[in-house]
C-alpha cells in the first residue's frame, strides 16, 4: 500500500475486509446484508449499482494507463477475422486471404510506431487495439516486435475470445460496456488507424467520425488502410451528395495502403497545443 493512502487516520478498507473474515460465523454475520459493500458481489451487481459498474470501468484502465505514463496511443481498428498472410489459404472466403496483405501492414505499421514511441520511454503513440485476434493480434505482434508495450482493450462476448498473446498484459483490459471501451480507445489517441473489419470496426469507425464531425473530439488523422475496401462497402461521395453529410466532412478521412503511407500523414500532422 503506497505511503499517502496511509497518511490519514481512519482505518484502511483492505484491513476492515481481513478483520471481517476473522469473526465469528452466526447466523447474522453469514447473512448478506452484513457483508461489506464492496466485497459484496451480489450487490454489485445489481441493477441499481449499473451507474457505479459504469464508473469503475471507466477509472481502472484510467487509472492503470496514467500510473503507466501512457500520455498518448495510436489506434488500430480492424477485423479479427482477418488471416495471418501465411494462412490466408484457411480463409472462408477469397476476399478475407485477399485482405491478409493487410495484416502483414497491421504488424509493421504498429512495430515502427512502437520503435517512435520508445523514444519518449513508452510514453507517446502507445499501440491500442481491442486485444483480438485478426488485425488486433497484428498490431500487438508488431509493438512485441519493437520491444515496446501495447493495449488491449477487449471486451466479454458470448462466444469466448481471450486475448491475444502480444498485448502487455499490465495493459490487458476486459470490458463489459461497449459504451466505456470506446471510450477508452479515444480519449488518448492521436491518430486512428482503421483496417478491413465488420461490424464492429464499423462501429468504432462511425463513432470516431461522428464525434470529430461534432467537435466532440479534437480532429486527428482517421486513417483507412484499403481504399478499394472500403469504396465498394461505403459510399461516402453518395452521402454528401444526399445532404446528409458536409463535403468537408469527406476530408475526415484519408485513404492509405502501407504503413509508411499512415506514417507519413501522421508525421505531417500538426502537433496538438
């Protein structure tokens, strides 16, 4: 226990909860309105106790990243059902080996941006994926590559996926709220990197643009790897064309195909205040 948490008078909880194992077992201290609230999983999980659920998800990985240093990270969004290169034969469809290219620039883009973030001792442009398999294992595996750290935002779903095996695991975090994990992926990104996905990655992809077309994020680059990809599943001229989105909003995006590519927008980027 760090010395300021014990620089006040009162009784620490992490002693209480000791104490409370020691006393006798009656049927008044076995009863679940006398556990201590927070070691009281029941009642945590409550409905009425969603709003508090909601806090501690959004301070731990908070607190762990700032307690970390992490000041700045580098997104990478993409599909987990994306191949390794070398698997790509294994694919359900030709289009997913077609898009194993992208995997191979998933690793290599987040290994030369780990090896920029080394120099700032792991501080700036930390790689954050959401901690899958696909693009996300690519992007990890290429921050291991570089020696460097990277994030693993996952999330519980009905069909079990553990993380992958390259996300530091002191940065390996587990969600239950969507709502919180996208959060997470932004509130320190500096550049948003976006490969062939799904749904999923779709739905990170919209809440990035929606939030930087409001003025509810600073603007940092949003960069699609695949134009081809991602021409024939959005069209985005057709959009502005309805009125439904600005022409300026077009210039949100920026199309790319490697690595050095995103690297080299990223560089020109104005640097923030």
């Amino acid at each position: 226990m760090a010395e300021e948490e014990r620089a006040h008078s009162f009784t620490h909880s992490d002693e209480d909860v000791v104490r409370a194992k020691r006393i006798p077992q009656t049927a008044q201290t076995r009863a679940p309105a006398y556990r201590l609230a927070f070691t009281d999983e029941d009642f945590l999980l409550r409905e009425e106790l969603r709003p508090v659920r909601l806090q501690l998800e959004l301070l731990k990985p908070q607190m762990i990243m700032d307690e970390r240093g992490i000041e700045s990270t580098v997104v990478i969004f993409g599909g987990a059902r994306i191949p390794a290169p070398e698997r790509a034969d294994e694919a359900r469809t030709p289009t997913l080996g077609a898009l194993s290219k992208y995997y191979d620039e998933a690793r290599i883009f987040a290994r030369k941006m780990t090896e920029r973030s080394l120099d700032s001792y792991g501080r700036e442009y930390v790689v954050c994926t959401g901690g899958g398999p696909g693009v996300m294992e690519a992007g990890n595996m290429g921050a291991d590559e570089a020696g460097g750290q990277s994030i693993g935002l996952g999330i519980v779903l009905p069909h079990e996926q553990a993380p992958n095996e390259y996300v530091t695991p002191d940065l390996c975090f587990n969600f239950h709220y969507f709502a919180i994990r996208k959060m997470h992926f932004l509130m320190r990104a500096r550049a948003v990197t976006v490969f062939p996905g799904g749904f999923g990655t779709m739905d990170e992809l919209f809440e990035t643009l929606t939030l930087v077309q409001t003025r509810r994020m600073a603007r940092v680059p949003i960069l699609l790897f695949g134009k081809e990809f991602w021409e024939e599943i959005i069209n985005w001229k057709a959009l502005a064309k309805a009125g439904t989105i600005s022409e300026e909003d077009l210039d949100l995006i920026r199309y790319v195909e490697t690595a050095d590519e995103a690297i080299e927008i990223i560089d020109g980027w104005p640097k923030p205040c």
